[in-house]
C-alpha cells in the first residue's frame, strides 16, 4: 500500500469521527520545499462539504491523525495545506520490506490478463537499418519491457517489408552491376550490401532521366519511361506470378539482408518473438472486404472499388480495394492485425510503433478493426514519433548519405572510448574489458539520450553531447552505479541484517522516498507508453543519491547501524537503478 493509499484511509476516519461526514477523494501534493513535511493534504476541496475555514479544518484533521495514527510524526497547517511529517518508522518499515528484492518494481503478469503485442523496427529489405529505424527499435523494445514489467505479458513482433517496387530495385541493380558478388566475398554484411545496389539504381535511374529530357521528354515523362525502372516493374510483375529464377534471386538476396539485420539486432540489444513478412500478409486482408460489404462497413463503387466512408467520423473516404481486386496498405494491416489474434489467441491489444508521418493511416486502421466488430480493437495504440535529426541535417536514403544504424553504434562506441581515455580511470582493466566497457557506454549513452526525450517530438541527437559523464546522460547514471558497486565492495562487513529502529538523516529519508516512488512510475510508463517517464526517474533518483553521498558519511560512518543501514540502502539504489535501465534495455557496468 502506499503512503497516499494509507493516509487516505485514516483521513476518512478522521473526516467521519471529527464532522460526522463520509469523503469519497482526498486531494495531495508534494510538499513545498520552504514548509516542514513530506506530503501535503490539499484542504481545500472539503471547505464545501465541512463548512468551515481551511485553516480550522486543516488542524482538526491534522490533530486527529496525530492522535491515531502511527505513520503521522506532527503536521504544519499553512493556509488551506494540511503538511504532514511522516515518521521515521513508516519509511524504515517500507524499506525493510523491499531491501532484499532484486526485481524492486516489476509486477509478475496474472493468470489470463490478456496478453499485448507490440510492433518496432518493421524495416524493407533494400537496404539497412538507420538512425529513425534506431528511435523506432529502441522505443518499442523500451515500451515493450516496460508494459511487461508492469504485470502483462507480451509479444514483440515486426512485419519486415521484403516484397514491392524497392527491393526489385536492389535486386535488378545487383544482376546488372554486381558480377556476382556476395557478403562473404566482399566481407559486409549482406544489408549493406543490398542497400549499396539500391544507391546503384537510383544513381543509373536519375541518369536515364537526364538523358531522356535531352531527348525533348517532359520530366514527368522521363520518369515514368527510363528504362530501369521499367525492368523493375516487369520483374515485380514476375515474382508476383512466381517466377522461379526471380524469386530464387529474391530470397538469396532477402537472406543477405535478415543476416545483417540479425547482427544490428543484437549489437542494439533488442529482439523479437515473432516475425511477420509482408509477402506472406499481403493477400490476408482480401476476404476481410467481403465481410465488410457483408457487414454494410464497406461500399463498391461502379468500377468495382471498395471504399469506407468515414466522413461522419471526421475522416473521409478510404479505399480497401482497388478496382483491378489488388489490396491497398490498409488491407493488408486489416488481414495481419487478424492473423495476428489467430496466431496468439490470449493477445488483447496492440501497440504499433510507426514514426508520425502515419499517423492518419492508423486513426483509419483502428477505426475499421471497431466498425469490424473485433472486441481487441477497443486496446490499439499508436506509439507515434518524430524525426530523428543530427547537427547536420536530415537523413536521406537513395543518395546514400543516410546515418547508417551500424555506423553510428560504431561512433558511439569510439567516443565513448575517447572520453574514458581523457578521464583516464580505466587502470587494471584488459583491453577486452576495456572494449566491452566503452560498448556499454557508448550504447548507454546512445540509448539514454533517445528515450529520456517525449517520442512525439521532433528531436536532434547530438552524439558528443549523450556521452557526457555529467548531466542528465545515460553515463552519468552508469557512472553512479558503478560507485555505489564500489561502496559494496569496500564494505568488508557483514550487513545483511535488517535495521528496525534508527534516528534517519534528512537525505536518508529523501532518498528512501525516490525508490518509494518507482513502482508508481513503472505502471505510469506502463499507460503512458513512455520511456521518458523512467528514463527521468532514474535521472532525478541518482541526483537524490549523489546528493546523499556528498552530505553522509557512509563507510567512514562509526556507528554500526547507521553504517549497515546506508550501504543497505546505497544497495538498494544501485538495484533500482538497474531495474529502470533494464526498462530502457541500458546495461550498466560494475566499474567505471
């Protein structure tokens, strides 16, 4: 229970046996630093229902509970704010009860509590992984972690684009320039590999273009005739009747890229429990339109199209089918949001983490799967995101300048070395210590920086910046627990009793309120679909400690119980800096 839970109790005691009248809300708020006290009551809302001055009603409920209640030390009144101080006993017991527990925070899911599946990454295979697919893994896999750390469990899926006009491209490039060339006899990995032949393409293509508007064509016209993009057409055209040498190629070529983006996976730390593959979707949502016309949803305009109108819903008219019988988008995210509760029967919900610009897409999807009539459609949720800029500019994919995933983890780990280096702490350490230190750090700092940010924005990732050792940097987090795993190991004693009675220092009981609060965050995180809130906490709950550590002596502490109990709770603190970073899939290092 918390302590708002069991104030809130008593002050309905309190109310009922002073004025004789039953409250059904009590409000609070965090106390004013300039007033004594560690939670306030706000008076306010009950000078209605008590009748009478806040000032007077706020001393007689504050006599009260200093009366009968145990977990009230004394109480301040200032104008209609009832401050209460609760004592020492009330934060000693709540930390006993927690001190030894190593997944502080996280709740265990219930027997069958729907299951939530959310979606990330969901990449083409033209080319690799970049900064935006980054933000999009990192959020989902967060999101993720966070939703099953709060008592559900769930599914992380992504449906990987493999079929359309793009990979044709890459795949036509490749037969024309690439003189057979592999990952293994080049040595890359087989997604930079594809990525490089559609830059191929698109730099042959714009020079057909050229030369075709010498010619005298119109641009427009150029575009749509060049050759290469003829053939790519035709060969699309080929492996949708299932030409065999066509999409032997596909394959060789879709597997060079599922192998690259493996080793991307798990460089970044984020993973899957099942894969969805466009090729394999794009027809599902075909017989969902006969449904609908069945259902009325639907309607088949004269040239055989089907459409939904959702103009009383504020939206407007949306195709689900072409008028040749070929499906749309919105199809097939219909027919795959199907097969999905086909395939996982106990999932309630979804979650799809899809960058801003679909935003109306996704508004129009959920609305279909209601108007469907599917009882889970009811829980859908857009995790919807900004661009991801760098200082200098966007990212761009077809001219081959984009800021390549590989390639920034790479420069993370690099500046994360340059710094360590500089601030030269690393004595004792072998090389491959060294090397998976800078790893964690540099990815640490790469992820921190990504998710403390509020994913609807808009966000420029500065990379020097996010590998600094202080301010509100994933480094600066990893660097305190690595100090709190020093104090352990320094602390040649047994301290594994508990402590039941002890006169608390002012920054003992301050911090023992931060780790107090985190399970709270965990479940706001949980409904908010936000890794921010966590990433924030664990920022606000270090400083706590820093500031702890600077005005307290631990381990040069004379008095037994005092020392047990603050390298108890330094523990502590160190254990819930690790659950929250879990949540953020950061690692954080024993030594730094």
């Amino acid at each position: 229970m918390t302590l708002q839970e069991i104030l809130t109790k008593h002050i309905q005691v309190a109310v009922k046996n002073v004025f004789d009248i039953e409250i059904e809300k009590v409000e609070f708020q965090a106390t004013r630093k300039e007033f004594e006290g560690d939670i306030t009551m706000v008076v306010f809302p009950l000078v209605k229902i008590l009748k009478g001055s806040p000032v007077e009603i706020g001393t007689k409920i504050g006599n009260y509970l200093l009366e009968n209640v145990a977990e009230v030390a004394k109480f301040e009144v200032k104008g209609g704010f009832l401050n209460l101080v609760i004592a020492d006993t009330f934060y000693l017991n709540f930390f006993n009860s927690i001190k030894d527990e190593d997944t502080f925070g996280y709740v265990q899911p219930k027997e069958n509590e729907k299951a939530i599946m959310v979606e990330y990454s969901s990449p083409n295979t033209n080319k690799p992984l970049h900064l935006g697919h980054i933000r999009n893994n990192l959020l989902g896999y967060s999101v993720a972690e966070i939703i099953k750390a709060s008592g559900k469990k769930v599914y992380k899926t992504q449906i990987i684009n493999d079929r359309g006009i793009h990979i044709c491209k890459s795949m036509l490039a490749w037969q024309k320039f690439g003189n057979g060339e592999t990952p293994q006899t080049l040595g890359i990995k087989g997604d930079h590999l594809v990525g490089k032949y559609y830059v191929e393409f698109d730099k042959n293509y714009k020079a057909e273009i050229k030369e075709l508007i010498a010619q005298g064509k119109a641009e427009e016209e150029a575009k749509k005739q060049a050759p290469s993009l003829l053939e790519a057409q035709e060969m699309l055209r080929k492996w949708e009747a299932g030409d065999a040498e066509v999409v032997a190629l596909w394959k060789k070529m879709n597997q060079w890229v599922y192998d690259g983006f493996a080793e991307t996976y798990k460089n970044l730390g984020v993973d899957f429990d099942k894969n969805y593959y466009e090729s394999d979707t794009y027809l599902l949502g075909k017989e969902v339109v006969q449904l609908g016309l069945e259902k009325g949803i639907f309607e088949k305009d004269p040239d055989g199209s089907v459409w939904i109108d959702l103009t009383d819903e504020g939206l407007d008219r949306k195709i689900v089918l072409r008028s040749d019988g070929t499906a749309v988008y919105m199809t097939q995210d219909i027919g795959t949001a199907i097969q999905r509760v086909k395939d996982y029967p106990d999932v309630g919900g979804m979650v799809y983490t899809v960058g801003n610009e679909q935003d109306y897409h996704f508004k129009v999807l959920f609305l279909i799967l209601k108007k469907l009539g599917f009882d889970w459609a009811q829980h859908l949720y857009h995790l919807s995101y900004g661009m991801v800029e760098l200082p200098s500019g966007k990212m761009k994919s077809r001219e081959g300048t984009v800021v390549d995933a590989d390639d920034l983890m790479t420069e993370m780990t690099a500046t994360a070395k340059e710094i360590s280096e500089e601030l030269g702490k690393l004595d004792g350490y072998s090389n491959a210590e060294k090397e998976e230190l800078y790893k964690t750090i540099g990815l640490g700092a790469l992820k921190y920086y990504m998710l403390k940010v509020d994913p609807k924005k808009n966000m420029l990732f500065n990379p020097e910046e996010s590998v600094d050792f202080n301010g509100n940097t994933g480094p600066f987090i990893q660097y305190t627990y690595a100090r709190i795993q020093s104090i352990l190991r320094k602390a040649d004693f047994d301290y594994s009793k508990p402590i039941v009675s002890i006169e608390m220092h002012e920054k003992e009981k301050e911090l023992i309120k931060h780790v107090q609060l985190f399970p709270e965050i965990v479940q706001n995180a949980a409904a908010n679909y936000s890794p921010a809130l966590i990433a924030n906490y664990t920022y606000d709950l270090v400083k706590e400690f820093n500031s702890f550590y600077q005005n307290v002596s631990i381990l040069g502490e004379t008095n037994i119980d005092k020392k047990t109990f603050r390298v108890q709770l330094a523990q502590t603190v160190g254990v819930t800096i690790k659950n929250a970073f879990q949540l953020l899939g950061i690692q954080v290092p024993n030594r730094m």
